[in-house]
C-alpha cells in the first residue's frame, strides 16, 4: 500500500500558507449551491481489500455497514471539491482510494460545505488509511474486519471508535496534529498503547499506565492483541477502553 507522508507536517504547512493567502486576498474560490452526489463500489471477486482516504476539510464519517465494499454519500458547494473515486483489483486483493486532487483552496466568504459520509463492508478484510486535514471527523471502525488502520489527521476533532473484537492481531497507528483526538479501545480483546505524546494533554479512562504507555485490564489475557502506536503534536488526547 502507497506509505502516506506526515500529516502534520503537510496541515501546519498548509494552514501557514492558507493564512499567508487570505491576507494576499489570493483566494477566491466561489460558493456555490451544495451538490449531493452517491457512489457504491462492489466487492466483485476480492477478498481483501486496501483502502485509502484523503479528506482535506469538513465533517468526515466512516462508519460500516453495507453489503457493497462501499458506499458513499457527498455533499459540498465549492465546484473543485468534487470527490474522486478510483477502484481496481489485481487477483483477490483490491484497492479503494477516496480523495479530492486538484484544487484545495478554501473560500474566503461564503458559508462553505464539504462532507464525507463513507460505509464500508463488514465482511472484507481491509487494510486501512485515513488522513485527515481540518474539520470534524467520526471514524467508527469497531465492526470492519481490520488487518492495519494508520490515521493521520490534521487541525480540528478526530473521533476513532476501534471498540471491537477482531479474531487476529491488529496493528494501528494514529498520528494527530493539532486539536482533540479520541479514541475508544476495545475491551474484551487485550490492547498495548505506545505513546509519543509531546505537548499534548493525555486522559486515559480504563486502562493501567505500564512503562511504554498503556494497557487495558484484558491485555495478556487474551488471544489476540490490539497494538496502538499513538503520536500526537499539539493539543489533547482521550483514551477509553470501558
């Protein structure tokens, strides 16, 4: 799968030059009137699956829930910001990327609107990637059969439901930017958070402080382990796994 580079480094770059921009008066993109469009991929002959998502600004949710490898419902007013769905297979594995190349520029008046609503299938082993640049966004990913989740985000509110019970071993690593990321870890299966958290204000609700970071009570109980590698910039964290 393609390595994603540094969200962080990308999201302070770009509000940097997005401030830099406005106060040029070099951006002028228009609103116009919010143009819903839905697109569903098919799980066809593959039995896993590569997903990426790269969502630049708004809310974002991705949740399951579909008998398709995925559907998807899109809501934005600025005319560049149309999203771009690319789906191939090669043998049994396939590869879903979600994004929005071309024009990210973000208007300078205008009540703007872009939103991601996202369900994936339950079913179909996936290997997941999520960037994320600023807005609000919901990723209750506790049911999809995950192999790996990497999650980048940017500035704004992250939420990450991974309360799940997964029949293997499942490796995840977020990398949060500026702003609140939550994540909710699964309970009856055991869980190990490693934790590179600088300038970050961490809360931790059900789990016991070890020398790399944290556990939940079910860690070295069970089968099966959740492995968090967590870094965070600026801003706070909460870890719940009750």
């Amino acid at each position: 799968m393609k390595k994603v580079t540094s969200a962080k480094r990308i999201t302070f770059a770009g509000l940097a030059l997005w401030f830099a921009m406005v106060s040029c008066g070099l951006l002028t993109t228009p609103v116009n009137d919010v143009k819903p469009e839905s697109q569903t991929v098919n799980v066809d002959s593959a039995t896993s699956a590569n997903i990426q998502i790269d969502f630049p600004a708004g809310v974002l949710n991705v949740k399951s829930g579909t008998n398709n490898l995925m559907d998807a419902s899109f809501r934005y007013n600025v005319r560049d910001w149309q999203p771009q769905v690319q789906y191939g297979e090669s043998g049994t594995q396939s590869n879903l990327v979600i994004n929005l190349p071309g024009d990210h520029r973000v208007p300078v008046s205008g009540e703007w609107v872009n939103e991601w609503e996202i369900w994936l299938s339950e079913n179909v082993p996936m290997a997941m990637v999520v960037c994320t640049g600023a807005g609000n966004s919901q990723l209750d990913l506790g049911k999809l059969d995950m192999t790996s989740l990497t999650v980048e985000t940017g500035a704004g509110t992250t939420t990450v439901n991974l309360d799940g019970n997964w029949q293997h071993d499942v490796d995840v690593s977020i990398e949060g930017g500026v702003g609140k990321l939550s994540v909710n870890l699964p309970v009856e299966m055991g869980v190990r958070v490693e934790m590179d958290t600088a300038l970050v204000t961490v809360s931790a609700n059900g789990l016991i402080k070890d020398e790399h970071g944290y556990v939940n009570r079910a860690f070295g109980t069970t089968p099966h382990t959740m492995t968090l590698k967590l870094e965070a910039g600026v801003g706070s964290v909460v870890l719940v796994a009750q």
